[in-house]
C-alpha cells in the first residue's frame, strides 16, 4: 500500500461511525473497526456476507439499498443492527453509489450513526411533557373545586337583596371569577389535548346553531362597538355529525379574537364545502374581520402556546394567548388544520378545516343546555319535592344547599359515601345529588351499592365533580349515575339538569294530555289547536325549552317547506335518496309533534321500502303534501318572526 492509501485507511478506522461498502450483488466489499464494534463479528467473516443479514429488519435495509440504485443516495435512514450478544442499536444510514475511475458503479459506500442514546433523550422529553400536562391538568382540576365556593357564594349574595354598591361589586367578582375559570378551562384543554386525553364526541348536530351561538356569544361585544356579524353557510350539510361543543369552542376562539381586535366594519362566520367522501365532508371555517391584521413575521408563530402579537398587544387587549393553541389542536383532532392570513391594518382570517359525519334528523341542540326560567320552573313545578345530596366538603355543600333551598327543594345531607348509601335505602328520595370524591365510599361506590337495590334502579343519581375529563363522565354513566353536573357548579346549568331529571327522564317524559293553557302573551298559546300538532309531545322531546320548541318549529318549516316537491323530483332518478327524504321529514315531525305529518310520512317511507309501483304511491304522497301544507302555513302564521 502507498502512503497516500495508509493515509486514508487509518481515517477509516477512526471514524466512530460504521462504514461499510457493498457490492451491486449486495455482498459486504468492506468496513472498518467501527463497523465490527457494532455487529460482534470480526471483519474477515463481514467481508462476503449479506449486508441485511446484520440488521432487525433485512427487507427494510434491502429496501434502502434499492433506493440508493434509484435515487443514487439516501439519507437519514432508520435501521436497527444487531451486535452478535443479541443488543440492538438504533442507527441511521447516509448512503450513496460508489463509482471506479471510469465512472462504473463499484456498490454502495454506507455510513451509519448510532441513535440510542438521541432516541433516549427524545422519549424522556416526551415522557417529561406527559408528566407536565397531567401535571397541569390536575392542578387546573384543584383550582376548579375552590372556584366553585366563589362562583356560587357569589350567586347567593347577589339573591339577597344588595345595597347598589354591593351590587356592582358582586358583578366584579362575578366577572373575576368568570374570567378566572375561562383561563383555568383554556389550561385544563391544552394540557389534556398534550396528553392525549381529551376525546371527541360523535353526535348529530345543527351547523347553523353551532354558528348561530357562536354568534349570539360575541354578539354583545360586537354590538357595544358597533360591529355587524353575518353568516355564510355556503353549501355544507345543514346536518353533520362530530362534536358540536368541540367546533363551537374553535370557532369561538376565533370569533372573539376577531372581535376583540376589531374597531369598526364587520365579521363574518364561513363555512365552505372542500369535499366529500363516504357519508363525510371535509369542511373550512373561516371568521374573517377588518381589525387591526398582524405582520407576517408574527404570523407564523402566534398559533403556538402561549404566544401573542406582541406585549403591548397583550397590554392592550389582555388574553392568555392559548386560545388560537386549542383551535389548531381541536381542528387537528378532527382530522383537519388551522392557519390564518392577514394585512395588517386591513383585517385576518382565520380558518381551520375538519372532516365531519353527515348528519341526520333533528335533535334539540345541545350548546343551549342552560335555560334561564329552569329555576323559576323548579320552583312551580318541584317545590318541596325530597331530595338527597351527599357532599363532604362543607363550603361545596353550603352552596349546592343554597341553591337547592333557594328553588324550594326539601334536601337531606349525606357527608359521606356511606351515609349516601344508607340513607338513599331508608328514604324516597326523587333525586340524588352525588359528589365524587368522599370519605368511607365515593360516588361511583355508594352509587353501585344505591343501585344494587332493587327499589333505586331508577332513582336519578346526578354526579357533582370537577373531573372533567371524558373517562371520568363515562365512569360515572357506567355506575348507573344518570347526569353530570360540572364544578364549579353553574348555577343556571346545575337548574336545567335538576329540572330535566325531576321531570322525568327523557325517554318517559310525561306528556301532558293537554297542554297546559299558557297565558295570552305565551306565543305557545298561539300553537293551541294546529290541527295535526301536539305541543305536549314536542315540548316532551326537546326537554320543554320552550324557546328552542319555537325555534326548532321554525326550522321545520324552513328545512320541509318543499320536501314533498323534492322527494318527488328523486323518485325517478334517486329512489334512495326518496326514501331518506321521507325519513328525515318523519323523523323531525314525529320528534316535533307533528303527528299527522309524521304518520303520512311513515306510510310514504314504508311504501317506497316495500318498492310499491308509482301509481300506488300517488295517494300516500298527496295526503302528506296536503297535510305539510296545511302544517307549515299554520305555523308560518303564528310563529313569532324570531323562532324561524
Ligand atoms: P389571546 O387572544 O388569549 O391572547 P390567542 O391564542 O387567541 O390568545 O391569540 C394569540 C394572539 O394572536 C393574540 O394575542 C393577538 O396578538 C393575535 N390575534 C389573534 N386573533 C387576531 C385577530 N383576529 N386580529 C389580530 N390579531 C389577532
């Protein structure tokens, strides 16, 4: 050997990276120390081997090898090798071809680099963020059962007839506390998407109340400056299936971002069509505003954790900056993405996209679960029915007795699980309030022991918790408890979930033989006597909100003005799409308490099953168009203008 070759090959052997070369047969040509340090096997028995041979996964290194004749290299290519004792080590592998003086490809010339210790330190960081979003979580979930005393003793007060002063104090508390627990939920969202606890729901849900809320949440806002919000619902399902809850809070963060950062000319709420596939759309959300737009540089980061414009930004306008966080993530979760554009001094817009279900029938929007007469409900309709709630906690349980009392419920107090159990067994209780965490027994135990009794199957047992996770609400349904209540307890939410549950659960919700006569000004009073329509059945199935049994209405009519018409038109060319028609026009009547509609629409639907010739079909479909007609006029005529 020269000097010059001497030279080169004790480079080789220093290099702390295995290298090796393989022949285009793929047999090993040659490879230095490092290369038999690696593999346990002495370089004499390498040389002529099969290269795959060494490593867990052969066909994937031969895979590699391949892609280096095609593409003349690779790089950064995970393997595994295996040292004769049987250790692995992660490495990676920059190849490329090798050639002779004349340009002929002699094989492949591999350098690979040991990984272990990298891979390590990447799993203790991810390991580490775990722990610091549980961590956050738990922290977030502390601080919410505190906020509960505050948030209710601060309800009670303002019930007890405040001098004026007091009364605006009360509002800032109140205000405080708000914000306070806005900025606990945002942490608590954040952490448990990083530690991939958070789970989305799968119902159907209405587009339009989803961004028809979203709307009315900033509507105060954008109102006292003067700010128009519109709509554009383009061409997406009015129906789809996915987490309603979870949308509105994307989309919120936008909206109000969007008004917060605007002085004068408009928002507008979008949501477009990009494609669809298999029983799902793939939609955009866009709020679009004419605010005060950011520069691009800071564009690109503001959608991290914690990150905002700028301070004096934050200054101005307040904010935790995790707001645009969550919406990326949620959007994320529901298989899509989240970006933004915008022209500083001219106004953003921010999207985010997101594969949905379509969805069916129509069901009482959930968003709205507060109704603000529950509590006057409670106290005309359940004053002085028994109830038990066992609370160990003394300031929780003041609270949640001030606001039972204060509706005219007669409560027993259980401090512990076991006294739960024993005295939901000795006494007849309507409704049992159920904290979690108590001594001797907690909730799901005293529940599994209360429902063990033959005699309290059915009895409503409400979780009180501030456990917000998923799993939790689904531990809870699981021992038998019927409704979740969130702590800090609010107090309008916490009313609605009494009402719903002392009227009867949903399913056997007692339907009045008559509606009761409501006074003159009641626009209820104004549906008394459609002929075809049972106000009590309706009512029954969207929990007696009125409100939204008007809206609902309204939407009914909009939504089936012309189903007749267009079940019609599919009949020829689309006799499942027919069929579907029919069965969404039956289903929304039968829920609303359109029953004559509901019953001629059945008959269609069952008709067009059972595959009846056209003529036969004329009879059924006129009655129903007759009766829809008839329906809809009615209550085009005596539907408040607002409901629809
Ligand atoms: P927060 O608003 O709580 O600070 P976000 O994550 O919602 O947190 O927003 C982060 C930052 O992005 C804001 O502080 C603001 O600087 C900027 N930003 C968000 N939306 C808009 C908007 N519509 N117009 C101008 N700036 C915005």
């Amino acid at each position: 050997m020269t000097d010059d070759s001497n030279y080169a090959r004790s480079l080789i052997e220093a290099s702390l990276d295995p290298l090796v070369t393989i022949s285009a047969e793929g047999k090993i040509t040659d490879v230095n120390l490092a290369t038999e340090r690696i593999t346990g096997v002495a370089r004499e028995q390498l040389i002529g081997s099969d290269f795959a041979d060494y490593f867990t996964e052969p066909d994937k290194a031969r895979a590699g090898y391949k892609q280096v004749f095609s593409d003349g290299f690779v790089t950064d290519y995970p393997l595994a090798l295996r040292h004769v004792s049987g250790r692995i080590t992660d490495v990676i592998y920059n190849a490329s071809l090798y050639r002779d003086a004349a340009g002929r490809v002699l094989g492949v010339f591999a350098a690979a680099r040991d990984i272990t210790e990298r891979k390590k330190a990447e799993e203790a960081a991810r390991a580490a963020n775990r722990a610091k979003s549980e961590f956050l979580a738990n922290m977030s979930h502390e601080i919410r059962t505190p906020m509960n005393a505050i948030i209710g003793l601060t309800h009670l007060l303002r019930r007890d007839a405040p001098r004026p002063d007091q009364v605006e104090r009360l509002a800032k508390i109140d205000a405080a506390a708000m914000h306070l627990l806005s900025i606990i939920n945002d942490i608590l969202d954040i952490s448990k998407i990083e530690a991939s606890k958070l789970e989305l729901e799968c119902r159907n849900f209405s587009l339009e109340s989803v961004l028809d809320h979203v709307r009315s949440l900033v509507s105060e806002q954008a109102r006292a400056k003067g700010l128009a919000i519109s709509i554009d619902t383009d061409s997406v399902p009015g129906w789809l299936r996915g987490d309603p809850v979870r949308l509105q809070q994307a989309l919120l963060n936008y909206a109000s971002n969007a008004v917060k950062f605007t002085e004068r000319g408009g928002i507008e709420l979008r949501a477009r069509l990009l494609d669809t596939a298999d029983d799902t759309v793939l939609a955009r959300f866009e709020v679009e505003d004419s605010g005060i737009g950011i520069e691009p540089d800071t564009l690109s980061h503001i959608f991290n954790p914690f990150e905002q414009a700028d301070s004096s930004t934050t200054r101005r306008y307040g904010g935790t900056g995790l707001g645009l966080a969550i919406t990326r993530r949620l959007a994320e979760l529901m298989g899509g993405a989240a970006g933004a554009s915008s022209t500083p001094g001219r106004g953003s817009r921010f999207w985010f996209t997101a594969r949905l279900g379509c969805g069916r029938g129509i069901e009482p929007p959930a968003a709205e679960a507060a109704r603000p007469t529950a509590e006057d409900d409670i106290r005309g309709r359940h004053a002085g029915v028994r109830v038990l709630l066992a609370e160990d906690n003394a300031v929780n349980r003041e609270v949640a007795l001030e606001l039972l009392h204060g509706v005219g419920l007669d409560v027993d107090v259980a401090g512990d699980g076991q006294e739960a159990v024993d005295k939901a067994l000795a006494g007849d209780y309507r409704l049992i309030l159920m904290d979690m965490q108590m001594p001797r027994l907690d909730g799901l135990e005293a529940t599994a022991l209360i429902r063990a009794h033959p005699a309290r199957r059915t009895v409503p047992i409400l979780a009180m918790t501030a456990n917000a996770f998923e799993a939790d609400r689904r531990a809870c349904l699981a021992a038998g408890m019927n409704d979740f209540i969130g702590k800090p307890v609010d107090p309008p939410l916490l009313y609605a979930t009494l009402l719903k549950w002392l009227s009867g659960p949903p399913s056997t919700a007692q339907r009045p033989a008559e509606p009761a006569a409501p006074p003159a000004a009641d626009p209820l009073s104004r549906l008394a006597g459609i002929p075809g329509l049972d106000v009590g059945i309706g009512l029954a199935s969207v929990g007696r909100r009125e409100a939204s049994y008007l809206r609902l209405l309204g939407k009914f009519v909009e939504l089936h003005a012309d189903s007749v018409g267009e079940l019609r038109a599919q009949l020829p060319v689309a006799p499942e799409d027919a069929r579907r028609t029919a069965h969404s026009l039956k289903g929304s009547a039968a829920t609303l308490g359109a029953v004559e509609v509901g019953r001629l629409a059945a008959e269609v639907e069952n008709a067009l099953k059972n595959g009846l010739p056209p003529e036969q079909l004329e009879a059924p479909l006129q009655a129903l168009e007759a009766s829809l007609s008839a329906l809809n006029a009615e209550l085009r005529r005596r539907l408040p203008a607002a409901a629809g």
